[in-house]
C-alpha cells in the first residue's frame, strides 16, 4: 500500500499524459469492441451522453424559488454533483480555489468548525456568543453554529455560493453572503451508489446511499452514509498522538410521501456526523520565556509538543419535516421545521510544549429550532414569495484557562436567541425585457447572555477567588432589511441587472468579558450593518460554447464586530489575556467579479474566475482616535484568481476519460485581526489534477491530487505576546486519492 501511494503522483502525470496525446489508442481499443458494438453506434452513442449534458440546465434556488442560474441577478456560483465529484470536492473549504472572494477554512484548533468569508465579510471567532457572517444552509435549514458545519460533501445535488448580502430571503448572519448545501432529492426508483477512496496519509473513504420507493413512487426512502478516516499531518512529539488527522462519520436519512391524487409532498429528514478528530497541529514561530529549556522555533507546519490530551470531538444531530402543498396553479405553500443540537469539545494549547504556559480546555452545546412559512405565487403577473421565520436557539459552555500553572480561570455562559422574521420578495415583468424584484424583511430578536467568568485557586477549577463577570442581561433588537433590482434582457443571450440590498449580523454580549481588566466589557456590541450596491452582466451563448458572469459591488459597512486578544499585565506582575469583542467603526468594500467557461469543442473545456478586492476602514476608533489608516481586513486578499482546463476524450475503452488540471492564486492575507505582519500569509499559488474514467455500466475511476506544489500557506494563527505565543496554523499539504464508485 505506501508502495502505491508514493507512485500516485508518478502515476497521475502518466494518466495526463496518456489522456492528452492523440486519440489513436482510444479509436484502436473502441474498434476492438466492435463485437458488442459498432465504432459508429459508440460515436453516437457518445455524443448522444455529450450533448445530454452540455444541453444540462444548471438551476439555482438562490430567491427561494427554482431558477436558471444565468436568469437570476444576483452573484451565484453552483455546483452541480456531477461538476463537484469530477473537482474532487471533499469538504466546504475546497471551494475556496473556485468561488470569487471566498474564504473558507477550517478554525484554528479544530478540523470541522468553520471560518467563512465572503467579499472581506465574516467572522473568524467561533465561540458560541458571536454570529457567523456567512449563513450557511443545510436543505434550507440555518446551521446557527460553525461548529461541524464545515460540511464533507457526500450524496449531494448541489452546492449554491450566494456572495453579497442575502438579508431579505435569508435573514440575519447572512451579511456576507450563504452557502446552500442541496443533499440529493428522493428518486421514485430503487437505486444505490458506493465509492471508495484510498490516498496517502493512509486516507480511507467510503461513501454509500440506497433509495428505494414503492411500486408507483409514493412512498420512497433514501439512506446516504459516509467514513472518512485520514491519519494526521503531523504528530505531537511529547505523547506520540497524531494531530491534524481526520476521524468522521456521517449519515442521512430521509422518507417521503408523495400521493399521486393529492398536490402534497411530504419529507421527513434526519442527519448525524460524529467528528473525533485530533487537535490540529501547528508550527511555534517564537520562543517562549516561559519556556525552561527555551526551544527554538519549530520548522514542520504540523507537529508540536504539547502536554495536552488531545480529546476533540464533536457531535451534531438534526432533523426536519418538510410540507409542500399546491393550492392551484399559481399558488403553493410550503413548510419547515427543523431541530438541531451538537456537543463538542476542544483541548488547545497556545503553546504548544509540554508545560502549561497557555493550555485552554473547552466545551459548547447548542440547540436550535426554526419553523418557517412560505408562501410562492408563480403566474402571468410575475412570481413570489411571503414567509414567516421563526427561530429559538440556546448556545453555552466553558472555557478553561491554566497560564503557567499558576493562573486558573473560567468562563462558564450560555446565549438564548428568539428571533422572529417576516419577509416578502416579488418579481414583476415590466414590458417583455425589464423586469423589477423587490424584497422586504423585519426581524425582532431578542438575546439574554447569563455570564460568569472567575478566577480559581487549583487546576480543577474548584475553589473561586475572584469574579471578573457575573451578569444576566438581555438586549431586544430589531432591523428591516430591503431590497430593489432591476434586470433587462437585451437579448437571449445577455441580461443586464443592478441589486441595492442590506444585510445585518446580530448584536450581542461577550462572554469571555472581564470587567476587572476592560470595564465596559460587559456591555453589549452592536448589529452589524451592510448596503450594497451590485451592477452586472449574465451571458450565455446559444450553442453553449461560452458564459460569462461580471459583478461590480460596492458596499457600505459599519458596526464591525472584531474579536482580538488583548494582552495585560496583573497586579501580581504575572502576564493575562482575554478575549475582547467590540464594534471597530466604519468601512468601504468594493471589488469586481469575473467567471467564465468557454468550451471551443466536445474535447475541451475552460473555466475560471478574476475576483478584485478593496476593504478599506474609514473609521477604527481606538482610545478616543482614529486610527483607521493603520488597520486592514482579515481573511481578505486583495486578488484571486482561478482557472481550471479539463479535455475529454470520448470512446475510451467505452467510456469517458477526464483529464483536469488547476491553478488558483489568492494574494496577500492577514489572516488575524490583530494584523500580525510575521503571521501574514504572502502571496501564493496551488496547483491541482485529476483524471476520471467514466466507464460503461455505472463504474468511475479517479485519480486526483490537490495543492500538487505541496505549498505551506497559513490559514489561521495565535499572536499573544504577553505569553510569547506566536503560531502558524496551516493547510493542507500535497494530497492524492484514487477512487472507485459505482451506481446502479
């Protein structure tokens, strides 16, 4: 086995090779299959399956309704199941290289908790007091928590990446944007699909989904299954624990009625992921004082010291009933409701040696329900949508802080959240090439923050000595959230549109607040606001050999939530740090968005994206200055760049054979608020290939390998230099799967 994954890469340049030479081998071994059947019936056959897809219409239901993506006027990127098994997409943070302005990794410390950004707007602090910037939907349902929401892609029909503010169809914490998750829909014939990967890093995948259905379809079911194991990236040298590794399994399950002499559909859905991996490992780039033997900065990007179990998991369950119902031809109504929790648990040491210099153990849970209304028209007077969104949602845990053995404190709170929305948004033709979508949505919601953070004699947290903060507030807002577009189709082929729209993240409380050190952290932040102005182009050639998508955006926004550590010096003289969360003041974010696919031929296919991108502050208020020249926007390069070349070459042995090559650049990143120029990630490039055999009777073969270059680029990192903490988190390395699927 380590045989052949150290001849994988050998092998994937053999496949390209192969693939991209002339086409006398796939004709000679098409013409020695002319006993089953004839070189001309397979030529037609194969350009049958060709234009099958190239006459594919990808649909998007980005204003809660089924639309053609090139119809609708906004900036949308999906992704099909197909375009998605055939770029390797394992997880959510695989399609950083292929989205414009989109950032998403995993969070520092942990390998399925989510950091997203989209167009310079997010949030990079996962503790359960603060909202994500990013919304991210799981079948329509609001995932409220990072934590396990770095979904792995498995029995899926479609990925959407909806980039601007999405306040009036999806609500709060939408103000970057949203990522919709579309798991694969109940079919009405039996089926089922299996697939199996093996890579290096001892990687093992397996993937699995059965559907069955009654005779006439009116009771189907659908059973989807995944394990993903991985060993780590590196390991920790002090216990031999592997850090950086993957150990998760999940499953879906779904029922469905659908009656045959009734307009009712019916789908029960219940999903669980179990995630134990370890901790993530990290590179130390400074030299601790507190450090006896006062090591030197280590040089792997993975492995660390640390003394420290290593005991991460995390544990997500849901579950959600879904109603359609059609009331006449232009009427339907539609309902939701859903239930999800999770538990986790994170060791992170700072440090990353074995004595306790910064070691933080934490715990969360969180449990939310939402039921949500909608009601669509669909008619000769244009189409809509009026809903009612209800949501309550509890969030807590602890927070454990040992600092140098000698300092022990603990922040124990839980968040309540009730929210209540109603929103509508409508098109109307206007003549037969304008049409005007309009959109309005009002959100109340209140939020009670029980905090209490103190100081402890002993390690087990025991014997309190000190309160840094003991309150039960509560803080009702409320925002109304419009939208206005226009679009004009100049011709079949292109449409012209234009979007102003607002977005707002939710207001709050720290719950790492310590009064003794910053007095007014006890006090509430503010929502976040967002107006955006979008301007664009959608084309699409008639004969499918071109699209091209332009988005011009500028937005205002104000009210910046930033999470920073701030470091202090204790009346003893011993060095501390806590967690600070405030709003940073004004800003300015305007970029422009270019994608395309161009396909000259049936052989040839190329697609990529230019993405530009200027956040700027105009107000950073701190001390009682301004001091916005000297700030910058994290998680947000200024340039990114994406192009992907695949040829296909038909008639392969009776098959497909796929050969993808990509490059995606992404230009200099702060990837911390603090700005830390020695945690910055420069510029760089990563290089990714892949051939896929799709060959007759269901089978698939794939050999793919990503970040070729093996590139260390960092993602995320710590800056503490009260505690002389300074550390890199990275991605991942040079990786290489080969997979087998079969469907039938």
């Amino acid at each position: 086995m380590k045989l052949a994954l150290k001849l994988m890469p050998a092998a994937l340049a053999v496949a390209g090779a192969f693939s991209f030479s002339t086409q006398a081998l796939a004709q000679e071994a098409a013409a020695s299959a002319a006993s089953v059947q004839s070189a001309s019936e397979a030529s037609e056959a194969s350009e049958a399956r060709d234009a099958k897809e190239r006459m594919e219409t990808v649909t998007v239901s980005a204003r809660r309704r089924e639309e053609r993506l090139q119809d609708v006027p906004l900036a949308v990127t999906a992704f099909s199941a197909k375009a998605l098994e055939r770029a390797n997409i394992q997880n959510l943070a695989d399609l950083q290289e292929r989205v414009p302005n989109l950032t998403v990794y995993a969070s520092r410390g942990t390998n399925t908790t989510l950091t997203a950004f989209i167009r310079g707007v997010g949030q990079a602090d996962p503790v359960w007091g603060v909202d994500p910037g990013v919304g991210i939907y799981f079948d329509d349902v609001y995932m409220a928590r990072p934590q396990g929401a770095l979904l792995d892609v498995f029995d899926v029909q479609r990925i959407e990446v909806l980039r601007g503010p999405q306040g009036t169809l999806y609500g709060k914490n939408t103000i970057g944007g949203a990522i919709k998750y579309i798991s694969r829909p109940l079919a009405k014939e039996n089926g089922a699909s299996a697939e199996v990967g093996i890579g290096n890093y001892n990687q093992r995948n397996f993937k699995a989904a059965f559907n069955v259905a009654n005779e006439n379809g009116t009771w189907r079911a659908r059973l989807a299954a995944a394990k993903l194991d991985r060993d780590g990236f590196g390991r920790n040298t002090f216990n031999g624990e592997q850090v950086s590794d993957q150990d998760s399994t999940a499953a879906r399950l779904s029922v469905g009625y659908f009656p045959q002499d009734i307009p009712l559909t019916v789908v029960l859905s219940l999903d669980a992921t179990d995630d134990k991996s370890g901790v993530r490992g990290f590179q130390r780039m400074g030299v601790s004082a507190f450090d006896p033997l006062k090591r030197p900065p280590s040089t792997s990007a993975y492995d660390i010291q640390s003394g420290m179990p290593g005991n991460n998991f995390t544990h997500n369950r849901g579950g959600s009933l879904v109603a359609n119902y059609t009331l006449s031809n232009d009427w339907s109504v539609k309902v939701i409701g859903a239930k999800r929790r999770s538990t986790s648990e994170q060791t992170i040491d700072f440090d990353g040696l074995p004595q306790p210099i910064a070691d933080v153990f934490g715990d969360s849970r969180d449990e939310q329900k939402s039921l949500e209304l909608q009601a669509s028209y669909s008619g000769d007077y244009g189409a809509g949508v009026i809903g009612l969104y209800r949501f309550e949602g509890t969030a807590g845990g602890g927070i454990y802080n040992n600092f140098l053995g000698r300092q022990f404190q603990a922040a124990v709170s839980t968040v309540e959240t009730d929210s209540t929305a109603l929103y509508t948004d409508w098109t109307w033709p206007v003549g037969k090439a304008w049409s005007i979508n309009a959109g309005l949505r009002h959100t109340r919601e209140e939020k009670r923050a029980i905090v209490l953070n103190r100081a402890f004699a002993d390690a087990g947290f025991t014997r309190p000595i000190q309160t840094a903060a003991d309150f039960d507030k509560s803080l009702s807002v409320s925002n109304t959230s419009p939208k206005l577009s226009v679009r004009y189709e100049a011709s079949k082929t292109t449409n012209f549109y234009s979007n102003l729209s607002r977005g707002f993240k939710s207001g709050g409380y720290n719950v790492r607040a310590n009064n003794l050190v910053v007095p007014d952290s006890a006090r509430p932040y503010k929502d976040e606001k967002l107006d955006a102005l979008e301007v664009g182009m959608k084309y699409a050639a008639p004969d499918d050999t071109f699209d091209a998508n332009v988005a011009l955006f500028y937005n205002r926004y104000k009210d910046i939530q930033l999470s920073v550590f701030t470091s202090y010096v204790q009346p003893g003289g011993l060095p501390g740090f806590y967690g600070d969360f405030t709003n940073a003041g004004k800003a300015t974010v305007k970029g422009a968005e270019f994608e395309f696919s161009w396909r000259p031929n049936r052989q040839w296919e190329v697609n990529g994206f230019l993405a530009l991108l200027n956040a700027s502050y105009d107000e950073f208020m701190s001390g009682g200055k301004n001091i916005a020249d000297t700030q910058k926007f994290s998680n947000t390069p200024r340039r990114q760049v994406g192009l992907n070349l695949t040829r296909t070459d038909r008639d392969v042995f009776g098959g497909a054979l796929r050969s993808m090559v990509g490059y995606g650049y992404r230009s200099k990143v702060y990837p911390t608020t603090d700005l830390s120029e020695v945690l910055a990630q420069g510029g760089y490039s990563m290089w990714t290939a892949g051939v896929v055999w799709e060959a007759p009777k269901n089978w698939t073969f794939s050999l793919h390998g990503s970040n070729l270059g093996n590139k260390r680029y960092r993602t995320d990192g710590y800056n503490i230099p009260a505690l002389f903490i300074l550390d890199g988190f990275y991605g991942p390395p040079r990786q290489i799967i080969a997979k087998a699927g079969y469907k039938f």
